[in-house]
C-alpha cells in the first residue's frame, strides 16, 4: 500500500554532537525502522538512492523509518571516525527511535558501508528484533562480529556488483549463519547500487518486511 508521506527533518542527539535525520512516523504499532547510508567518504548521505528507495519500500508497509547521516555529513557534527564512531551514531539513532516509537518493534536496515555500522550497533541492542543488508561491504569491512547472531537477518546482493564481489557477500553469508536465520536474497545482473534493478530491490525488500510484519505459527515475532 502507498501513504502520504509525513516526513520531518530534524536533529537528533550524537555522541559527538547533532546527527542531521529525516524521520517519518509510519503507523501506530508498526516497526520502526532505522536506515544506515553507505561511506561518507565516497560520497554516501541519507539522501542516497538505495536508501531512498529502502525508506520507501519501509514507509509503504506502515513502518516508522529514520536516515540520518553519520559524523561529519551535510549538517551532522563531527568528523569520518573509521567505523567505530559511525557505529555509535547508529547506536545513538536506535536509541532515538525506541525513544520516539516506545512499544513498537524496533529493525535496523543498512546499505554498503552502512550494513556495517548499523549491524555493529544492532548486534550490541537487544532491542532490535530483525536485520536487512543491501549490499554489505564484507570485502571492506569485517563481519565476523555477526557470527553466533540468532536473530533474523535479511541479505541482498547483486551478482554483477561492481564494488563488493558477490562471492564474497555468499561466503560471508555462510560464514555468519546460525540455524538459518540469514535470508540471503541474489538479485542476477544488479551492480552494487541497483540501476537496472530498482524493482526488484524494493519486490524482495516489500515481501520480507510482510514477512517479519506477520506472526509466525508459535506465535512470536
């Protein structure tokens, strides 16, 4: 379903100072949805198509979703701290959105660079229920800390990415899977941001938020 699009752009506290954010609010009892942006050092904002088009994908379902950009983007303060400091941003945004959506499930999506710092702090919060990964930068980053991780975990990757190898994204799929709680979706002909293959993002991104949206047989989320 499509909704009219209430979008507030505001700041939210850092650990470093304000983090420029674009919030919108979704419907009651939804998810609440924070988006990460690929590398601030090549260019990756909030306002970055891919996660453009993954808000949209969340915001269509009913689910509240927040980008912000990382240290040291556009009007966010502070400045590239290697991984470490934009994982805390993506810690401190999660911690807004709980805040904010207080009862609500709270899931965490990344695009690139940003599936690193928003999983490092997603892996450290209890709170977050459900994960998504577009394109995760596994040659670029390690994502080691993710094994033994239970909860579920949504992962999209072109097989003509032309940034990260989509072998490697398999290999690191297999290596961090437990008991099956990785979805690992291959998207045949995509390059790593999706041109040809906006469609089909938004398709597999559409049907597994459903998916985590409706109950399972025990009843659990």
């Amino acid at each position: 379903m499509s909704h009219v699009i209430r979008q507030e752009r505001l700041f939210i506290p850092g650990p470093v100072g304000r983090l420029q954010a674009l919030h919108e609010p979704g419907e009651p009892g939804r998810p609440a949805v924070v988006i990460c942006h690929p590398h601030p050092l090549f260019g990756g904002t909030m306002r970055n198509k891919v996660v453009y088009w993954m808000a949209r994908a969340f915001g269509d379902a009913g689910c509240a979703t927040l980008r912000f950009n990382f240290r040291g983007v556009e009007q966010s303060d502070g400045a590239w701290d290697e991984g470490r400091g934009e994982t805390r941003d993506a810690a401190a945004a999660l911690d807004w959105m709980a805040g904010r959506h207080a009862g609500a499930p709270l899931w965490l999506a990344g695009f690139s660079f940003g599936c690193y710092a928003g999983l490092a702090a997603a892996r450290e919060d209890a709170r977050v229920a459900r994960m998504f990964a577009v394109a995760p930068a596994v040659n670029h980053w390690d994502f080691s800390f993710m094994r033994g991780e239970t909860r579920p975990v949504v992962v999209i990757a072109g097989t003509k990415d032309e940034i990260v190898p989509f072998q490697a994204v398999r290999a690191a799929v297999r290596a961090i899977e437990a008991d099956g709680n990785v979805r690992f979706h291959a998207i045949e002909g995509a390059g790593h941001f999706f041109p040809e293959h906006q469609a089909e993002l938004q398709r597999i991104l559409r049907e597994e938020i459903a998916a985590g949206l409706s109950p399972r047989p025990d009843g659990s989320d």
